[in-house]
C-alpha cells in the first residue's frame, strides 16, 4: 500500500493511502493496539455519532475515511470561525455523545480534534483517550482545563481561547471534575514541562468562570 504523509501529531503520523484519496492511515508511534478504539468507533458510527468511518485496524495502524474540510482550530486560527461558536458546538458534541448508551467519554475533545467536513459538517477525531462507563463531568473539564491551558498561555489566541472557554461553560450542563481531569493531564507524558505547569492556572481560570 503506497503511502505520504500527511499530518503529525503528539503520538501519531498520519498518512494519505491508496491512489484514490478515499483513506488515511494513522499510526501510533508507541505501537499500541487499535482494535478497541476502532470498535468503539464504529459503535458511535452505528449510534449516529459523527466520527470517520474506519476500514481496518492492525496493530498500531487505524485506516480511517478521509474527510475534507479544516479543523476546528485551522477555522479558529483563520478567523473563519468565531470562539463563541466554537465553545458552543464543542458543549453540544460532549452533550450528544454523553446522551448515548454505554456513558462514552472522549476526553481529549477540543478544536484541533474536530473536523469541519465538507460534506458532513463537524467530525470528532482521535478516540484513543477514549472510555467507557465513565463520567461526563470528567470529559467536559478536561475538554474546559485544555482550552484553559491556551487562554492562559501567551499565545496570541488566547483571548480567543478565553471566549471558547467561556462559552463551552454557559453551554454545558452538569458538574465539572475538574481535579481528576488537572491530574490526568498532569500525567499526560505527550505534555512539555512548561504545559504541565500552566496547569494550575488553567484549573483556576475555569474554576472562576463557573462561580
């Protein structure tokens, strides 16, 4: 299968495959498994949820649908979308899957991990963090704590990301766990140093926009 790369991220390359333009193919680096997280997409695909649809699973190697479109994040950082929308399409993603059978979270949903696709509108991206028979509460804080982490960054969108914040709180329903999420990107070894210290600002941001 001939292959090009396409796209990097924290713990995976992702590849154009075959000469139709149909497919991707993403490899983990670490080498782990994929078969769950393929099962578990193509239950959410069953159930309606917006997620590519997945060809093969081997090994560390997910051959997913390619979709057209930007990203979340691409849109945010062109100005072709605005943080407040984005904050409220983020909220209303968690609250669909958590609607759900089987109490689904994702857990590491934010703009770089949603796709606008051309043809099928917004498509949520990388379920590896994924689990199951857990609590929402934890999803939606660990998508707020990352949009935290931006908005108190000194990145020049971190207004933006403040606003998206700010907006996916008013949107959401529910409590927030936040300490368990704080403690689960703390862990996270994909984050830099300077990141994992950020971290208490971020969990204090969000702790002062909810009151």
């Amino acid at each position: 299968m001939s292959k090009r790369l396409v796209g990097q991220g924290r713990s995976a390359d992702v590849y154009a495959v075959g000469d139709d333009g149909r497919w991707v193919l993403r490899r983990y680096r670490d080498g782990g498994g994929t078969a769950r997280e393929a099962r578990l997409m193509a239950r959410l695909a069953d159930a309606g949820y917006p997620v590519p649809a997945v060809r093969e699973a081997a090994g560390p190697d997910l051959v997913l649908e390619r979709l057209r479109g930007p990203s979340l994040m691409d849109a945010l950082l062109a100005g072709a979308y605005e943080p407040e929308t984005a904050g409220v399409l983020l909220a209303g993603l968690l609250d669909r899957l958590h609607a759900l059978p089987g109490r689904v979270v994702h857990l590491d949903l934010h703009p770089g991990n949603v796709v606008l696709a051309e043809d099928r509108g917004p498509v949520v991206i990388d379920w590896r963090t994924a689990e199951e028979d857990a609590e929402p509460g934890l999803d939606r804080a660990m998508s707020a704590l990352i949009l935290a982490e931006v908005a108190v960054s000194a990145a020049p969108h971190a207004p933006g990301a403040r606003a998206g914040l700010a907006a996916l709180l008013a949107a959401s329903a529910g409590p927030l766990l936040l300490a368990e999420a704080r403690a689960r990107r703390a862990a996270d070894p994909h984050l830099t140093a300077a990141e994992v210290g950020a971290l208490g600002a971020a969990e204090e941001l969000v702790r002062s926009l909810t009151g």
